[in-house]
RNA sequence: GGCCCGUUGGUCAAGCGGUUAAGACUCCGGCCUUUCACGCCGGCAACACGAGUUCGAGUCUCGUACGGGUCACCA
C-alpha cells in the first residue's frame, strides 16, 4: 500500500502552474461556468501553465448522457483549449472522476487510520438534520444547526474496522476539530477566518463507494498538481475543511481564488431553472463565441482601464487576479447585446456574409439574391445573427402595405407626390443598363436633381414601393440593387398601382 | 437562526486618504443622412445608513440595514 501512495505522488508534474477547470456535467454549460474556465484559463497561460479539463461526475444519479460533450465542445468553441483532459488524457489520467473511484478509498481509509477520519454506521440523515427538506417547506431553519456529536465518531479504530470487514454499510466522515479556528487564504477574498466547531463532520466517502465532491475535489486537485484552485464563492465556507484534509495528509495548501456568482438580478444566480440562457442558448440565438466571451470576462473582472474590447490573447497579457471582485454581477444582455453588434461590425464583410447565410436562407428563399449584398446592409444593424430574418422578410414577397406609407413629412413627400415620383423613377431606372449600385445611385441623384426635389422627397417613395414597410435595412438604392432590374420595376409598378 | 462574504448611477465598473467621483451599456437630445442603423457631439443618473479615526474618508475601523453564500451520503 505504501507504494500504491508512492506511485500517485510520483506523477505530480512539479514547477508550473496548473489550473483546472473542474465541471459537473450537467447538460449544459452556463455563462457563469464559462467565466470559471475561462479565468482558470487566464491564470494558467498567464504564467505558461497547463490548463485542465476534470469532469466531476461522482453523482451517479446525476449522470446526463452527452453532458461531457456540451463542455468539451464550449471550451473548443470559445478557444479555451485545455491541455489535459478526457478525451486527450495526459500524465495523471483519468480525468472524469467515476473513473477514478478506486483512488479515493484509500485516501479515505488513510485518514481513519491517522485518526482524522473515522468509518460512520448511522442511517443516512439519522445523525443530522436534514436541510434539504426544510428548506423545500419554506421553513425557516431555526435554532437546530447545531453540531451534534456524531455517535461515530469515538468508535475506536479497530473495532469500526472489523465491522466494515464484515460488510456493514459506511461511509467516512471527516474528523473536525472541535476547537481552533482555521485560516484560508484566498486570492480574491484575503484571509477568511472560521472557527473550527462550526465544522461539520462532512462526508468524504458515500456509502456507494464514490467519494463526494468536497473529497474528491481535495485528492484530485493534489494528485493533478494543480496549484490554483479556481471555483466559485459557493465553496468558501468548505474551504477551511478543504485545509484541513490538506493538512491532515501532509499536502501543500494550493492557492484559492474564489469568484462570486454572476447573476440574473440582485437575488438570484442565473440559472436554466428559471429561464436564464446557458451558453448554447446565447450561441443558437446568434451571439458570436468571441463576444459572449469578452462580455462575460468583464463580469467580475476588471483590467482597470477604460478598454472593454479584448481577444483571448488580448485579456492574457492585461489579466491579473487582483482585478477580480467580490460582488456578484448582474448580467445584462442589453450590453452583450453591445458587445455583439461591435464584433459583427468589426469583422470582414465576408466573414460576416458566411456566418449571417443560414438566418439570411431563413427569409431570403429566392437564391438568385446575393448573400453578400444582403449581409452587407445587415453588418451595421443587427445585435444578433438571431435578428436578421425579421429585418428582411420583404425579399422573398413585397408585402401588403397601405399608401400611407408613402406619406413621411420629413422626406417632404405624400400620396400624391410620391406618385409623381414613382412615376419618374420608373422611367429613369427602366434605362439603366449595367444594374450596379453605383448606376442606381447615379441615375436616382440626378433625376432628383432633375425633378429639383430633396433626395429624401424621390428616395422614400422608391424605398416603400419596392420593400413595402418603413424600416428597412439599407436604403433605396441597396434594395434595388439587391432586387434586380425586373423586380424593382414590377414594385414600383405596384406602387403605381396602388396610388393611382 | 449560527457562521462567512458583499454593498460606487438602472446595469458592468474605475477609484486604493485630498479627483469637478472615470469609462462603457441603457435612456434622452442634437448633427450626419435615402427610412433604420452606423458614426460624431451633448445630456440625465451613484459612493446604503450611522458613528468613529484623521487637518481631510467612496477609500481605514466599528455598528446598523439590505443582499448573497453555507450549515446534503449535490456539486
């Protein structure tokens, strides 16, 4: 057995930083696990470290098939590229926590040998009281927390040791000390003080065998040489347990650093559970992985200055710890919104063309239009690719419109001289021979010139009579462009039409 | 309820004892203009409260209030 012990310390890689990101697989990945990654990231490349991927599924009764997928798959999506993890492996494999049950037992036997762990027979909930139901009952837990002896908890070793021989069901608690207080120190928090009997006696081996989160989260972080601890704020009140398994097994403390939970309003935490977006509802709804992930960095993290735009590369050189607050963040989709809209404007046009193709095909079946002159009068508009059909459904058909339209006092234009208007435009648009933009704007300038009218006066009629609604993504000249020669003429037919 | 943590505009936030308390989003004006958007210019709006320390406090200390976390064989 000692060389079992000896054999797990000896694949600990020394010397650089190790983070890890250490997920649940839920099903889903939401935008606060994604910050965790991501700074877990940061901390490690900052320093040329190693970046891990651990799935922590010791919850058999929790298991979602294709939940590891989602997380590998967001983590490669939002560029976050880990350096060890399942479905790569690396030195100190396995990296999903079922995976490596048999390493936990002997962790946990270890400690009830030393004295800081024993073997507990009670009935589960038989020893305590159980929270989880007085909370559901909306009852206010009242005065009884307080930390009865576990019966346990003084069996003398060897006696729990022959009854666990014999096959009697166990589960292994940790043995806090009753006295004391204990210091964490954290990267964010600075230094939390807790006195030693508001410790539980916690669980560190169920009576399935599995080691519970608190356990295995301790072995692991150790037996995979991390040196940086990221998690959320959720975890600090176990920290202190965590020092103490740490300590009882003769381990280095690693460094914690704690970052608050981001939030859908000042109560509660964003949660699927009451509608909140996960990652990949934001990325179906057309939010680009770039901006999701810059917007989220600045949830809770400050590079100090008045910069807000930053690539993955970009947050590594300006990305320190001590920028990380403590509060909670709100997050705000009006200002992802923000980010979005600046990194769809910021990208080539063709860039924005491929990516923008499938909502366009969404509204636009008619394939002789062009994708590339339709997402170009859609760059500066849209927040989200999501947003793109709605604003160009009027391709595809014209739609039903009342000549109402036509009158807009600014353009200095009504019912009848849009008329007029029409009338004139058609005529001069009828004679252009090489259907470019540049053409169209030519042709419709001068003829305003001509008619001795405003641009607005010629350009507002031309506009309704071939998209049929007031607001449209790019202007008269665009549209028709993008209609083609016979359509826009049948339009404006249309509209004649229908002023006549 | 015990313990731990937090609190700068509606939101994200800068600020580390002396500032007219940045900036961004939202919202509201204006300009540009071929509607809308983009862009540009301008505006509204904040140190939770009370004591103390100090010549001086958003910044330090202590209380109060409010909010969060935790007290599971869930993570």
């Amino acid at each position: 057995m000692a060389n079992w012990f000896a054999d797990m310390e000896n694949k600990i890689p020394h010397g650089a930083v190790r983070t890890r990101f250490a997920p649940s697989p839920t099903g889903y990945m939401h935008v606060g696990g994604l910050r965790t990654a991501l700074y877990a990231y940061l901390v490690a490349k900052k320093s040329g470290g190693t970046f891990i991927l651990r799935i922590e599924d010791t919850d058999q009764a929790r298991f979602v098939a294709g939940a590891t997928e989602i997380i590998i798959d967001t983590l490669n999506e939002a560029g976050l590229k880990y350096d060890e993890g399942p479905d790569m492996g690396g030195p100190v494999a396995p990296y999903t926590q079922s995976e490596r049950k048999e390493t936990y037992r002997p962790y946990a036997e270890l400690l009830c040998e030393r004295g800081s762990a024993y073997y507990c027979f009670c009935e589960q909930g038989q020893d305590e009281n159980d929270a989880s139901e007085e909370t559901e009952a909306g009852v206010q837990p009242s005065v009884n927390y307080t930390m009865e002896a576990d019966p346990c908890r003084d069996l003398p070793y060897d006696a729990s040791k022959v009854r666990v021989e014999a096959g009697a069901p166990f589960v292994i608690r940790m043995k806090a000390p009753h006295d004391g207080e204990t210091t964490v120190h954290d990267m964010v928090f600075g230094e939390v003080t807790t006195q030693n009997k508001t410790l539980d006696d916690m669980v560190l081996l169920k009576r399935d065998g599995m080691p519970t989160y608190n356990f295995a989260n301790v072995i692991d972080d150790h037996l995979m040489g991390i040196t940086h601890v990221l998690r959320g704020s959720e975890y600090i009140s176990s920290a202190p347990k965590y020092n103490l398994l740490y300590e009882a097994l003769g381990w280095e403390i690693p460094a914690y650093i704690t970052v608050s939970p981001v939030m859908r309003n000042a109560k509660q935490k964003l949660s699927k559970r009451h509608g909140d977006p996960t990652y990949n509802d934001l990325i179906n709804q057309g939010y680009l992985p770039d901006a999701v992930l810059n917007y989220v960095a600045l949830l809770g993290w400050s590079p100090g200055g008045e910069r807000e735009m930053f690539t993955l590369s970009e947050m590594l050189e300006v990305f320190e710890i001590s920028g990380i607050s403590k509060s909670p963040a709100i997050f705000d989709v009006e200002k992802l919104n923000h980010f979005n809209s600046e990194y769809i404007r910021a990208m080539p046009l063709e860039k924005f063309a491929k990516l923008a193709e499938p909502y366009i095909r969404q509204a636009v079946k008619n394939e002789k239009l062009s994708i590339k002159a339709i997402a170009q009068i859609l760059q500066a508009r849209c927040e989200k690719l999501g947003d793109i059909p709605e604003k160009i459904d009027f391709f595809d058909q014209l739609p039903e419109y009342e000549t109402e339209l036509f009158v807009h006092k600014k353009s200095k234009t009504d019912e009848a001289i849009a008329l007029e208007m029409l009338k004139a435009a058609k005529a001069a648009l009828d004679k252009v021979q090489v259907w470019t933009t540049e053409h169209i704007h030519s042709t419709l300038i001068s003829l305003a010139e001509q008619l001795g009218v405003k641009n607005a006066t010629l350009m507002w009629p031309v506009r309704i009579a071939i998209a049929g609604k007031a607001v449209t993504p790019g202007g008269a000249v665009e549209i028709c462009h993008i209609l083609g020669q016979a359509e826009t003429l049948s339009r404006i037919d249309t509209g004649i039409e229908k002023l006549a």
